[in-house]
C-alpha cells in the first residue's frame, strides 16, 4: 500500500503512483491501492486518471483538474477539492461526506449513489449532474448551480421538476433552517423566496407562479421532515 501523507506529489511519483494502482486494480496482489490520503495535490492534473477505489480522504485538490477522472467508489472523505475541476468525472458510489467543494465545476459530472452528506457543494456548478440516489444529507447548497440536474431519489433535499427544460426548485436544511435553489439562482429562505418569486416584478409571471406554488408545497413538506427529525432527537434522548 502506498501512503503519502502530507508529501506534495510530483509528476514522476504520481505517474508510479497510478501504474501501481492499475495493477492492484487488475490483482490485488500485483500493485499497491493508491493510499493519498492528506497529500498535497494542489493543482494536479489528473484529467481522465483511474482512481478507482484510492483512499484521498482530507487530500489538498483544490484547483486540480480531475476532468473526466475515473473516481468510483473512491474515498474522498473530507477532501479539499475546492475549485476543482470535475467535469464529466465519474464520481459514483464515492464517499465525500464532509468534502469541501465549493466553486467546484461538477458539470454533467455522475455522482448517482454518492455519499454527499455534510459537505460543502456552495456556488459548485452541478449543472446536468447525475446525483440520483446520492445522500445530501446536511450538504451546504448555497448558490449552487443545479439546473438540468437528476436528483432522483436524492436524500436529505426535497426538489420540484417543473419540465423538460430543466427547471427545478430543491429545497435543503441547514442548521433546521430551510432554504431554497432554483436552477442557477442564489439560495433564498422560504420568506425571501416567496418575495423573488412572487413579485410582481419577476420576469416570468407564468414561471413565477409555479415556483409559488412549488415553495408553498415543499415548505409544507419540509416542515414535517424538520418536525420528524425533532422528534427523533426526542426519542434518542429518551
């Protein structure tokens, strides 16, 4: 097993790095799983890498290029991967609970059955996304792009697809508070929210009623979830 704590990886190292882990992938007793755990790969490029099944949990990617990278079922764990580029990157069944991801590029990215809970995904652009079944769980969505987006089964969010086109209304919890995305809007609170939406202002009144409408619901739903939840902490501290 290699393990590179803390070290910054150059090219050669990365290079054997990834040849070793091919093999382990082909025979686990011929190569070694790459083990990059807390190294310092800032601004790597590892565009179209197979990372498969690596332990990088609290690595440094922030501002590396992981396009099209091969990073299934891979430990990401409170990882840096703030600026990252992730595009088309196949991020299935990865674990980035607690990863920090904000202003990350995740575009048409698939994260379907990915373990996203506690992490930060602010301003990250999730645009065309596959994020079905992931668990988003007390995830920070603050300003995050999520048009086009499959959110399909999706946990700890309550979202609303109004067509084809690509228009979605998510609502998450933070802090037992509820906020709303829409597309690429900021978020808003549901007090907020309905003010955007609602005003007589708002570019597209037709549009504009159907978010209304949308927020009333999924606050309804919220509410019970938030009331669900409280109740659980009652009875665990029972």
């Amino acid at each position: 097993m290699i393990r590179d704590c803390g070290l910054t990886i150059d090219g050669q190292m990365m290079r054997q790095i990834l040849k070793d882990h091919k093999k382990w992938k082909a025979d686990s007793d011929a190569g070694n799983r790459a083990d990059l755990s807390e190294a310092n790969l800032s601004e790597a490029n590892l565009s179209e890498a197979n990372l498969s099944e690596a332990n990088l949990s609290e690595a440094n990617l922030s501002e590396a290029d992981l396009s099209e990278a091969n990073l299934r079922k891979t430990n990401l764990r409170k990882t840096d991967l703030r600026w990252a580029d992730l595009r088309w990157a196949d991020l299935r069944w990865a674990n980035l609970r607690w990863a920090n991801l904000s202003e990350a590029n995740l575009s048409e990215a698939n994260l379907s059955g990915a373990n996203l809970s506690g992490a930060n995904l602010s301003e990250a652009d999730l645009s065309g996304a596959d994020l079905r079944k992931t668990d988003l769980s007390g995830a920070d969505l603050s300003g995050a792009d999520l048009s086009g987006a499959n959110l399909s089964e999706a946990k700890g969010i309550i979202y609303f697809g109004f067509d084809l086109r690509g228009y979605i209304l998510v609502c998450w919890l933070k802090n037992n508070e509820k906020w709303f995305n829409a597309g690429s809007c900021r978020s808003f609170n549901f007090a907020d929210a309905l003010a955007h939406w609602g005003s007589s202002n708002y570019e597209n009144q037709m549009r504009g009623k159907q978010y209304v409408t949308a927020l009333n619901f999924l606050n309804k739903m919220a509410d019970n979830l938030l009331s669900d939840e409280k109740r659980r902490e009652w009875n665990n501290d029972d």
